[in-house]
C-alpha cells in the first residue's frame, strides 16, 4: 500500500508542477505592442518630423522618441515599442485637421507624459494591473451552462459535489483579486489625470496657450471626423482621406462649434476614462497666464513635414 502510494506522489507533483507553471505563465503581464499594426517611421525616413519631435522635447525639458507611428486613429499616444524604443503614435484624423501650432501642441501634449511621472506609463503598475486581470479571469468560475453537461454525466457524484464546493472557494479570491485591481486602477487613473493637466501645461508652454487651447476643442468634433475617414475609405477608396477630412472640418460652421462646446461642458465630454473632461482642460489653460509658442512651426517647414507623412499615410488609408 506504502509502496503503491510512493509511486501516485511523483505523478502528482508533476502535475502539480505544470499547473502551477501554466498558472504563472498565463498570469504573466505580456502585452502586444501598439504601433506593430503600422510600421514605425525613423528618423531616416522624415528628419523635418524628428527635428520638430526634438525642438518640443527641448523646449518642455525632456526627452525626445526614436520612433513615429502613424496610424488612422483620431487620437495620439506615447508609448514604447519595446523596453528602450519610446514611441509616438500619430493619429492621422487627428493630425490632418490641426493647424501647424496645433500639432506643436500635440506633440508637446504627448512628450510630455514622458516626463509627468504618470502611474499608468510605468511599467511596474501597467504590468500590475495587467498581471491582476489576467488572476480575475483564471479564478472565475465557468458559467452555469458550461458545467451542466458535468453534472448531467455523473448525477450526484464526487464531481458534482466537487463541481458545487469549487465555485464556493474560487468566487471569494475571484473577488477579493477583482477589488485588488479595481483599487489599484483607481489610484493610477486619479494620478494619471493630474498627470494629464501637467501634459497640457507642457504643451502650452511649447506651442502657446492660444493652440493648446484650440487643440483640445478640436477634439470636439473627433466623432464626425472619425465618420468621414471610414466612410471615405470605404465609399471613395480613390480620394484623399485625409485631405477629405480636413476639408469636412474647414466646412464645420461657428454655430456647430458653440453647440457642441456648449454640449461637452453640460455632459462633461471626454476623450475617455482615463482623461478629465476635455472643456475642463481647456478652462484650466485658459485661466492661467497666456503664454507665447517657444516652438514655432513655420508654413515651410510644415509642407516639408507634410510631404515626409504623404507616404506613411497613404500605407494607413490602403492598410
């Protein structure tokens, strides 16, 4: 009997073993990295682009990035394509219909979270809270449908009994794990929009408070940009996307703008949850001194900008 026992021992812990392994590979924060959907541009491939990217950097006392990405997004976002490559992604919706100072702003806007200390930019909390999700998600019960095939093979057997008693230990950790990371994202997110109004303040600093202000009531109308961009690309694959939708909001009238300022500041409009009401970031500017562009983006240093981008964004608008 003895003997019979030593030898189920090793079989088990083996088993145990490589649960316990699967466990903690499942668990483990890998993440796909943003920016492989488009390819990143290099300081090779647009050198204007760079050297502004490297202006702004300096003029808000940080560091610059070693790539952009360009995508079709109304939006953009610093982030790393890996552990030592910083990155831009450059929404091209977004970047089409901004005036030069506005993409001063803009890029100000996003160096600047390299250097406003933002929670949820850290490696250590993003791996964190990733790590956390992963846990709630293995310690979840499967749902009632899913176990009723079992329990309608073995009636009222061990497994069922089993099968009634795990969801009763698994539902507590389940939760316990879920508040965990639901504090833990908490945290990071009131930070991070503190973190957000600095990122402003930088930017401002660059391109002047007039075009971060304007930058970010542009950002009002990012819905109906983003429906001109699709339904270009889908209905008229042959025209210009981008010059489509800067065309569509050359053409959006004064009193368009009031209303949907004056919507945005009753509802509390935000780009998403993790930013603070976007009407609110622009009072912030506005009631602090005006200041002028450190930066200045002059028309012909622009169209250069614009011809290194014409390639890239022609490869997002047929991607």
């Amino acid at each position: 009997m003895e003997e019979a026992a030593g030898v189920l021992i090793v079989p088990v812990r083996v088993l145990g073993a490589v649960l316990l392994g699967g466990c903690a590979l499942f668990v483990q924060p890998f993440r796909a990295r943003k920016g492989q959907q488009y390819a990143a541009i290099g300081r090779a491939d647009a050198p204007a682009l760079f050297a502004l990217v490297d202006d702004v950097a300096r003029a808000i006392g940080g560091p610059g990035v070693d790539s952009i990405v360009p995508t079709a997004a109304f939006n953009a976002s610093y982030f790393k394509l890996s552990a030592r490559r910083p990155a831009i992604a450059i929404g091209l919706t977004l970047w089409s219909i901004l005036e030069p100072q506005e993409r001063v702003a803009l890029l100000g806007h996003e160096l600047g979270h390299r250097i406003n200390r933002d929670l949820r930019r850290t490696a250590f909390v993003g791996h964190a809270i990733a790590s956390v999700r992963k846990w709630r998600f293995l310690l979840e019960p499967g749902s009632r449908s899913a176990r009723q095939p079992m329990r309608a093979g073995f009636g009222v057997g061990p497994a069922a009994v089993a099968e009634l008693l795990v969801p009763l230990i698994l539902i507590p950790l389940a939760l316990l794990v879920e508040t965990f990371g639901n504090g833990m994202q908490l945290i990071a997110n009131r930070q991070g929009q503190r973190s957000e109004y600095y990122a402003d303040d930088l930017s401002a600093g660059a391109a002047g408070t007039a075009a971060a202000v304007s930058l970010l009531e542009k950002i009002l109308i990012g819905d109906a940009c983003q429906r001109v961009m699709l339904h270009t690309l889908r209905h008229r694959p042959d025209t210009n996307v981008w010059q489509t939708v800067r065309a569509f909001a050359d053409s959006v009238p004064e009193m368009e703008w009031q209303r949907r300022s004056r919507l945005a500041t009753r509802s509390l409009q935000r780009v998403d949850t993790s930013h603070p009401p976007t009407q609110l970031r622009a009072s912030v500017l506005r009631d602090r001194p005006a200041r002028e562009p450190s930066v200045v983006l002059d028309p012909g240093r622009a169209a250069t900008i614009e011809a290194e981008l014409a390639r890239s964004g022609n490869a997002v608008a047929q991607s």
